[in-house]
C-alpha cells in the first residue's frame, strides 16, 4: 500500500515498529522516521495499518499524537476492528481539531500486491475526499460508507459473509467425503462454478502452511467484534430462525480453516 501511494507521486514518510518492516519498500523513495512523532508533525494524512483497536489507542497516547498532528490532519485507520471502540478514537481526536476515518480493506496481501484492494470507509464526507485519490492507489473500488464507525461496520458484515461460505465449504465437503467423492477434484471443479466463493479459493494460495494459524486468530478476533456489534444494537448474530447451532462461533471458525487446510493442502495448519 506504502509503495503505490509513493508510485502515485504523493510524498512518502514511514515509520514503523519493526526494522524489518522497511524492507518491503526498498523499490521506492521515502522519507523514514525514528519516530512516529516526528513523522506525525510532517503529515496531512497519517494512515496506519494495525492489528486492532488496542494498537491504535495505544499509538495515540505513547506518542502524543494528539500534539504532534496538526488542527484538520486525518488519522486513517486501516485495520478491522470494533464498531464503537473506533467510534470513540474519532470523538478522542476531534477534541484537538484532528479527523478521523476508519477505513479497514479486504483482500489481503494479494490484493495490496496487485493493488486491487477494497477499501471501506466511514467518517466525515468532505475527509473522505480528501483522502480519495490515495485510497485509489491501491484499491479496485473504494466506498464511503457513512459516518465514523461505518466502514467498520461494514467489514464486520463481509468477513462474517466470509465466515458463513467457510461453514458452508466444511458442510458440503464433509457430506461429500462421505460420498466418497474425491475431495481434490470436487474442490478443482467448485472453484471454477457457481457453488465458489473467495474464501475457498483461497485454499492452498493466500492460506497456506505459513499463513493459516495468522489467519484464524484474525477471523476468532473480527468475528467476536461482529457479535459484539450486533449485540450492542439489539441483534442477534445468529441465523434467521435463531438456531444456537447456527450461531458464527470465533472457534468453529478455527475448526474450519483447519479442516479445509488439511484436506485440500494435505496439512495441518502450523506444521
């Protein structure tokens, strides 16, 4: 995502936690930080690629974001993460004159690689647009979904849309393996029909032996965030009947992946 904003010809600065993490943007010019700060002091649009609210909070205040940015810059926050929790950082930051739009993407390392990402987004309109032609350079389609908040909410109800297709994949291969049809070759011909879905193409490429353990943590994670959101509105995040059994469990979930990945990779996830 750093390198095709920099390739779009938006000047560049980078901090990040890890040293290692420079790595993956040796091809283009940036400036680099030793600290968030310094960066944050330069910028008009500070975005930032975390694994969770928590990570967030926790920037703003070892940092003293809120000193370092100036009135009007926008904080961008491209992680998954909890409805009202993000709720709470904009209203944090809008105390000091800074905006904020929560904007989590979907299609993983490939689709920053190809520069083919979704990007969802809530906050304020006019900020939006500000931030549009950067979010350009590396999705496929960028969509403003509402006020802060929004564009979290939305990613819940796409990863628990990818959740359901991972239960539906186990629950029709297992009814086929007792068939005694061929698990691989019932795979190879659903991937190419109308019966595939994302997550079960994935099977074997962007989930494989390294990546499937990562993965489930964050499918447990951005599924307890989607019950809760439910929860906190009144729904229930369960099928329509409200069958228990049919409820989206974070370790099923796991199961699933893992069931997947053995039968079809002909490995156990983590080995």
């Amino acid at each position: 995502m750093a390198e095709a904003i920099c390739n779009a010809g938006f000047e560049l600065h980078v901090w990040a936690r890890r040293v290692h993490s420079f790595d993956s943007i040796c091809r283009v010019k940036y400036l680099r930080h030793d600290s968030l700060k310094s960066l944050a002091v330069m910028v008009d649009v500070l975005s930032l690629c975390l694994r969770d609210d928590e990570d967030i909070c926790n920037l703003i205040r070892q940092h003293r974001l809120t000193e370092a940015l100036r009135s009007g810059s926008i904080v961008v926050n491209h992680g998954t993460g909890d409805l009202t929790e993000n709720e709470r950082i904009g209203a944090f930051l809008a105390e000091s004159g800074i905006k904020y739009l929560d904007a989590p993407v979907s299609g993983g390392r490939a689709g920053a690689v190809a520069r083919t990402l979704t990007t969802l987004v809530g906050g304020d309109a006019n900020d939006f647009a500000r931030c549009r032609e950067v979010f350009e350079t590396y999705s496929r389609k960028v969509a403003h979904m509402g006020g802060v908040g929004s564009g979290q909410l939305t990613k819940l109800l796409n990863n628990a849309m990818t959740v359901t297709n991972l239960k539906n994949a186990v629950d029709v291969f297992g009814l086929a393996k007792n068939l005694g049809i061929d698990i691989r070759q019932l795979y190879d011909v659903i991937t190419v029909s109308s019966g595939s879905s994302a997550v079960l193409e994935s099977v074997g490429s962007q989930i494989n032996s390294k990546s499937a353990v990562h993965i489930q943590g964050l499918m447990r994670k951005d599924i307890e965030h989607f019950a809760d959101a439910m929860c906190a509105r009144g729904l229930d995040p369960a099928s329509p009947a409200s069958d228990p059994a049919a409820r989206v469990s974070p370790h099923l979930t796991s199961l699933h992946l893992a069931w997947l990945f053995h039968r079809f990779v002909g490995q156990t996830p983590g080995t």
